[in-house]
C-alpha cells in the first residue's frame, strides 16, 4: 500500500490560482484530503468494522461550492473561532469594530476569514504543512498574524491539527478547524452516540452570544458524561436548545491541573462501528448538531439535510475578549500561539 502525501489540481480562483488537493494516506488505508484553500478536509476515509472505507466528512466535489455559501465544511477557521458579541471588543484601551456577518455578530473571523483564502502549502515528509500571513487590519483585527497549520494522518488512524501563530500586535485568536462529521457516511447522525468530558458549558442568549455564565450538565439535556444519541434529547423544551436551535455550544472540558492534552470527546456510530476520539489541548469544545443544514446543499453524492452532519470545534470560548473571566485569547507580542487537537478513528 502507498503512504505518504500526493497532490493534484482542485480547480482554480478567479485571478487563475490553481488550487491543489494534496491525498494523505496512511499505512492502514486511511485517506485524507486537504486543499490549500482555506485548509479545507474535503475527504476523510475511515474503516468500519468490516474493514470497509467509507468518508465521513461533509464536502463537496469541486472548489465552486466552498468559495460560495458553504458553512464551513472542512475548513480552517480565524482570526478568531466563533462568534465575538456585536464586532467590537476593546483591547489595552482601544476599541475596535469587526464585520458583523451572523445577524448583529461577527462569526469565525468574518468573510472572508481564513476559510476563503489561499494558503501557502508544502509538503514535509508526512506532514502537510500550510502558512498564511493576515496582515494588520484584515477583518478589522489588529497587527500582523503570522499563522502556519500541520496536517499529519499517523499510522494509529489519527488526524492530527497543529496551530502556529505569532504577531507584532496584541490580538484576539482562536483558531480552531470546522469538519462536519458523519461516522456513518450518511444519513443523520442523531443515533450517534456521543460523550463529552464536560461538567459545564458556556450558556448562550438567543443570539448565540454566551452570557457570561458556565452552566452545570447536570440535570440537563447537556450532560454527555454518559454517552448519549445525539437525539435523544435534542427536541426537549430547554430554553438553552431553544437559544442554539439544537446544540451549538462550548463545552467546558474537564482538564486535569497540569495535563495539557485530554480526551474531549467520544463519538461512536453503531451500525458501522466506527468510533471518532477528540483529544485537544484546547479549554473548550463547540458541539453542533448541524441544526441549519436543511437540504439545500449537496456534495459527493449526497444531499446534507438537517443534522446530517456534526462537529467538534476545539477551541477557546466564544467572545472572550469581551468576557474577561473566560480564558484568555489575546496574543501579544513575543507570545507563540501553539496548540494541537488530534482526531482519533477506530472501531468498536
């Protein structure tokens, strides 16, 4: 079996950039396949328990769909992950305003973020490595962002994401990547059984802005301690899953004092057996149900109706800068910004 990195043409922009899709393979057939526009996973091929391949990932068949209104399949997200309440935050006394593209919010560093732009792409013996340079100012964020991401497939079936980034000016970041899962390959994926390692989650208004409080699981429709099916409770009358039109939250991991990199979460679909482990260094995980996916797209074959995909955003929590006993995201400079998620495949 062939492991390693090849590539090949994935269309080209308007001003005739060609983007390429660069295929990881790995010792046990697992296929990833990334293009270095916007960093999207536009396959993910993972084993059954037959052994059987099957791509888990929402995506489409060629670039036109995801320069357009994709809503994020696949794709590296920033400056900053998630929404920031209003576009504006101050920071060391100025104020600043951002895009608002989520109703009154500014959501996943705008548009376009980092998902609809070109990234420099190299490949490094397994790894692909990608590098981008947002300058000061772009989306009305401060300074100068120095980002660069490694995609590596290892031979123990895991994806592993690696975040670089540097500045010249303090700024607001929280990178995180996008990938709609499906671990049966289609279908919905409210049978899938999912655990989160979380005593609290950051309760949202109706607007999705957190406010400011970390709510406990206990008790409610959001205590995934014990695996739960997704849809087990997904339609209760909770003001919470009202506010998010299903779950489109961030979990508040549970990390031991000291432990940098922790199992978020457990996804196990049983019919295929395929089970999906989230292990991030990352404080949070945004859990969404693909509550606005509503049959209006379709890609490779399929068309991805409501909660037909879901996904796991590790990340910081959402508008930080405006909530300061949240996690710090500002980056100044002299800091690095490094952090590493790894996406886990087997069988069960």
């Amino acid at each position: 079996m062939r492991t390693g990195i090849s590539q090949a043409p994935f269309g080209s922009l308007p001003d005739g950039d060609t983007i390429t899709q660069f295929t990881l393979t790995n010792a046990k057939g697992m296929v990833a396949r990334i293009i270095d526009f916007g960093g999207i996973i536009t396959e993910l091929h993972a084993p059954d328990r037959e052994g059987r391949l099957a791509d888990v990932v929402l995506g489409f068949d060629t670039l036109a769909p995801y320069q357009g209104e994709s809503p994020y399949f696949g794709a590296l997200i920033g400056r900053y992950g998630n929404r920031i309440a209003k576009g504006r935050f101050t920071l060391d006394g100025r104020d600043y305003q951002l895009p608002v593209n989520n109703g009154n919010n500014h959501l996943h560093g705008g548009a376009p973020g980092f998902d609809k732009v070109k990234w420099d792409a190299a490949i490094e013996g397994d790894s692909l490595r990608l590098a981008y340079v947002s300058p000061d100012g772009e989306q009305g964020y401060p300074g100068r962002l120095d980002v660069r991401v490694v995609y590596e497939l290892n031979d123990d079936n895991e994806l592993v994401v690696r975040f670089h980034a540097v500045t010249d000016q303090p700024t607001p970041v929280n990178l995180t990547q996008h990938s709609y899962f499906n671990l049966a390959g289609a279908g919905h994926i409210l049978g899938h059984l999912l655990g989160i390692d979380a005593d609290a989650f950051v309760a949202i208004d109706a607007e999705s802005i957190p406010t400011g409080a970390l709510a406990p699981v206990e008790g409610t429709p959001f205590d995934f301690r014990t695996p739960q099916p997704i849809g087990a409770r997904i339609g209760e009358d909770d003001v919470q899953l009202r506010n998010g039109q299903g779950y489109d939250h961030c979990f508040a991991l549970n990390k031991p004092q000291g432990k940098a990199m922790t199992r978020a979460a457990r996804v196990h679909e049983p019919v295929s057996g395929r089970v999906l482990e989230l292990f991030t260094e990352e404080p949070g995980v945004q859990f969404y149900s693909g509550n606005f996916l509503d049959g209006s797209l379709a890609g490779k074959g399929q068309v991805y109706a409501h909660r037909s995909g879901f996904c796991l955003e590790p990340q910081h929590f959402p508008d930080s800068p405006n909530q300061p006993q949240f996690p710090n995201t500002i980056l100044r400079p002299g800091e690095v910004y490094r952090t590493e998620s790894r996406f886990r495949f087997s069988v069960d």
